[in-house]
C-alpha cells in the first residue's frame, strides 16, 4: 500500500526514537526478512545499541498533508505528524518502533497485527491511527516484557505455542482478550474464538493448550 | 493509496453537511463516512474506494441499543457487531441475529465493525477487489470477468448479465428474516425504507447497491417487536469452519403452533446479489405441517429462479438443504 512507498514524516516524539536500533540495523544489513522470520516470540528493546551508520539516512522527508496526531499507547503518550494514510500498524512499528505488532495480510484477514484499544482487540492494519487519538492502545510491548511475562506468554512459552513466531504477538493479544470475552468452556469454543489469527506453522493445538491452561489457573485461582 | 483528506464529525448535521457535497454515494464516492473501517479501508488500500475525504462518524451519538415502547428494537449505526451479538435482548428475541453476527468474520473484526458498515459491505467477488479486472460494479462498462471466470463463490440469485456478486453480509440475512427497517437522515429530511427495499438488485447498475444519496446518513435500524412465540436460527455453511464467507445460509423466524406453522420468515445468504428474502418459500410454508416435504417444497420454491454459473451449480442443492436443515432445526420441539 501507499504507506510504505511513500515514507512518512518521522515521529516527533522525543529522541529515543530517532536513533538506531537493532531492527534498523539489521534491516541496513539487507537481512530483515531472514531474521524476522527466525523468530522472536516477544519484541525486545536493543541490548546495546549497534554503531548507528548515519543518523541523517533515517531521516524522513516531510509528507505533503500530513496531520498532527497524539496517541496514548502502553501509558504512553506520543505526538506525531503523520500521513492520514497511516494504519495503527504502520504508526505502531515505523513510527513508534514497536515491532511486536506484525505485518502479515495488511487486510484484516491474519490477525498478525493485533493489538487491544480500550481493551478489546482489533486488527491495527484495518485502523487509521488518526481515527484513536485519546484511546487507551496496548500492543504487545506493554503486556509484559521479557523479565516480567504475562502469564499468557509464560504459558505459550511453556507450551510451546509456536514454530516460526511471527503470529505469536497477535495470537497472545487475542488469547488475553478470550480471557475477557464471554467464550464457553471447551477447546472447540477456544478455536472459534481464535479463528481471527492465523499460524501458518499450524501450532493451533499448542495455542489451544496454552490459552486454556491460563483459564485453568484463573478460575482455580478465583475459586480458591 | 490515495491520499484524503480526514475530518471528524461531532454533530449529524455536520455529518449529513460534509456528505451532500459527495458526486455520488454509491461506487466511486469521492467523500465517504467512516466508522469500523474494516470494509473501507481494505478497498482502499486495494484501490477499489478511492475516496478524497473521509468524515469520521464514530463520535456520533448513534451507539446505543434501546427497546422500543412497542415492544421493539432501536439499534444505533454504530452499534458494534460485538455488542449488538451480545446484547441480552437481541439474545433473548431476536436470536437469529445474534447467531448471524457471531457467524461472521472474527472477533477482532467484530469489535471493530458497525450495524451501518456491515449494512454497506461490498462484495468479495474477486474480480471487484482486483482493479487489473473487468467489473461492471467498480468500472460500469467495463464488461463482468467472473461470468466467465473463478465464480464458484457467486450468486445464484437476483443476478443480471451485467454482475452476478454476492451480498456477502451474515447480519443482513438476519435483518431481512427480521423486516428491520434502515433510518436514513439526508439533506431532504429522513426516511425510513425496509431493508427488502434499501439494496438494489444489479440489472444495468451494478455499481449502485443501496438507495442512499450523497448525504445519506443511517442512523439506526430497528427490529419489529418480536412475534409472539417465534423461533428463530441462522445456519451457515461453508468451506471452513469459522472466519469465512457463506456458501449458502438461511435465516428463518417460525412460528408453529400444534405443528402448523402460523407465521413464516425465510430469507437466504451467500447466493444473492442481495440479501435474499424469499416470500415463496414463505407461502408455501404458511398453514402448513411443519415436515420434511413442506420443508422441500418450500426450499425448492426459494430456488426456482436460480441461475446458476459455471462453477456454482452445486449452490442450488446446497442452499435448498441449507434451507431445510434451518427450518428442521427452528421447528424441533426443545
């Protein structure tokens, strides 16, 4: 789509951003797409950051029509100038760089992208960021980090909820909103209520097994 | 993509205001309102909508769901589908609805999308998505490439030479069953048009579906008051077991009375060009023992026009059994 061929205007946002990270590093390396598909189950801030090769090559022409929009994401909130053009999605990891939320279809069909606004979960590359200003949006960042994992990713790490990873992010912010959302008991309803991520891997039965483990501990722990 | 310009209305008039400079409301609209986004924006990026303005209506005060004094339902365009499926009265009175909305797309789909938005979604007809195609709906003239193409998907039902697209909504087969009735506030004033008479059927113009004029904004529909002891059931069928289109569905709101069926509703999706309420099926079941063969007659009547296309013959029979199996399942005494 549009959005990725015409560059949008760089996030204003503060500092932290316009510096390199991993990901554009690794991406100067001409290997994204080899490494984002080795996996990462949970977005990580850099460790130390790579030698940045220029600052300058980053930096972003202005975009003709672009508007002011402040987002509040994770408890944060961000001012930006973007395209009205701009997804969630796109805002979410060109802008902000929090790469957790994936790319997979771009037309709502994957799941890959999703993320809870006002705590429900929708599919970010189906939203105009401009359309949630004043929303409470959490991606996977703000869910728990890799020292202090939510218990859903503890659990899809422990099940071994996964091959590739790449519809993890998603499939993990869908299974933590189920936990929320009126869904029956049984492993066919957990299905249905997850048939909006798809794992090209086909790790379904793991999923399933971690989603419901988390739904054992709750209502053990509620009955307790 | 290309570029628009957005803006948010805060009142209806601004909305109805905003709208009217529009050149058309139908295919190729230049301004178009935007709620859930999950139809608009994936025809944007695929280049089918290509609108120059956006006018965002998510903050108009058009979210609730109310009971009527008559017993009846109010419920507002931009009622999530999420809600609307779940909320206690639709529930209770109106179950074909529910189960219709809980049929279709996902559930972040669902969160997302409105009771007007899924009233306008367009076709999934692929060669309206592709615009390297011929189709008559995106490019009237443009001649129909799925007449002669991959139409396995298609419609059976209130087709013409011209376009021969699905109605691919769930929620619009429910309303049909339902006689829900479309609000409609405009530059002329408000109306209110049943749903049979608010999608069009193609014949010359495939690229009109609704009767909405630029400016036309929906803001509710409502629900009759319920019959009294009416049942009713969605059943839908198709390629996969969740997150997917209908091959065939049925809609149906029976009322039986010491097994004679008093009061019929039937309409059927995934086959027509429009949300199909079938009054023949209706008649034929009407007065009538509720058995298999009054079920078959009344399947075979629903499909007697069927037009099948080179690869969507198999519809036929798959909606007639659709149809009976619905009107088999609705009728069971609990």
């Amino acid at each position: 789509m549009a959005d990725q061929s015409e560059t949008p205007k760089k996030s204003q946002s503060g500092s932290q951003f316009g510096k390199s990270t991993r990901r554009t590093f690794i991406s100067r390396l001409g290997m994204a797409g080899l490494l984002t598909s080795a996996g990462q189950v949970f977005a990580q801030r850099p460790l130390a950051e790579p030698t940045p090769v220029s600052e300058t090559k980053d930096a972003v022409p202005a975009v003709e029509g672009a508007i002011p929009v402040t987002l509040r994401v994770n408890g944060q909130q961000y001012e930006l100038r973007i395209d009205p053009r701009t997804t969630l999605l796109d805002c979410l990891r060109e802008h902000l760089h929090l790469t957790g939320s994936k790319k997979g279809c771009d037309h709502g069909q994957c799941g890959a992208c999703t993320v809870h606004i006002n705590g429900r979960r929708m599919n970010s590359c189906l939203c105009l960021a401009a359309m949630y200003q004043g929303d409470e949006i959490t991606t996977i960042e703000g869910l728990g980090q890799p020292e202090n994992l939510h218990p859903m990713q503890e659990a899809f790490v422990a099940h071994d909820a996964y091959q590739c990873g790449y519809c993890t992010c998603g499939q993990i912010m869908s299974a933590v909103a189920l936990l929320t959302e009126p869904c029956g008991p049984e492993d066919a309803e957990v299905k249905e209520f997850m048939s909006g991520n798809i794992c090209r891997c086909g790790a379904y039965q793991n999923i399933v097994a971690a989603i419901q483990s988390v739904r054992q501990n709750t209502s053990r722990q509620q009955a307790g | 993509m290309k570029l628009f310009e957005l803006t948010r209305a805060d009142d209806p008039a601004q909305a109805i205001a905003a709208g009217a400079k529009a050149t058309t409301a139908q295919q190729g609209a230049d301004i178009r309102f935007i709620a859930g986004g999950t139809n608009l924006v994936d025809f944007m990026k695929l280049n089918v909508e290509t609108p120059g303005k956006l006018v965002d209506i998510n903050h108009l005060p058009f979210d609730k769901i109310e009971s009527l004094p008559d017993g009846g339902l109010k419920i507002g365009a931009v009622v999530r589908n999420t809600d609307l499926a779940q909320h206690a009265v639709v529930r209770k009175n109106y179950a074909v609805l529910s189960q219709a909305l809980l049929s279709g797309a996902s559930v972040q789909l669902r969160n997302m999308a409105t009771t007007a938005g899924n009233l306008l979604q367009r076709t999934r007809c692929m060669y309206f998505r592709d615009t390297a195609m011929a189709c008559n709906k995106r490019e009237p003239g443009s001649g129909c490439a799925a007449i002669t193409g991959v139409n396995r998907g298609l419609a059976i039902l209130g087709t013409s030479e011209h376009c021969i697209a699905t109605n691919p909504s769930d929620m619009n087969v429910a309303l049909a069953a339902l006689e829900a009735v479309i609000h409609i506030r405009g530059p002329k004033g408000e109306r209110s048009v049943p749903i049979d008479d608010f999608h069009l059927l193609p014949g010359n113009t495939p690229q009109r579906e609704t009767i909405l004029e630029p400016g036309d904004l929906i803001t509710h529909v409502t629900l009759p008051p319920p019959s009294p002891g009416a049942r009713s059931l969605y059943l839908k069928l198709r390629d996969r077991a969740s997150f997917e289109f209908a091959l065939a569905s049925a809609a149906v709101v029976i009322t039986a009375e010491g097994g004679t069926i008093t009061r019929a509703r039937v309409a059927l999706g995934g086959v027509g060009a429009k949300p199909w309420r079938s009054r023949e099926a209706e008649v034929e079941l009407t007065w009538q023992p509720a058995n298999q063969s009054v079920f078959q007659k009344a399947a075979d009547s629903a499909l007697r026009e069927a037009k099948p296309q080179s690869q969507n013959g198999f519809k036929v029979e798959l909606a007639k059994r659709c149809l009976v199996h619905a009107l088999k399942l609705v009728t069971q005494t609990a």
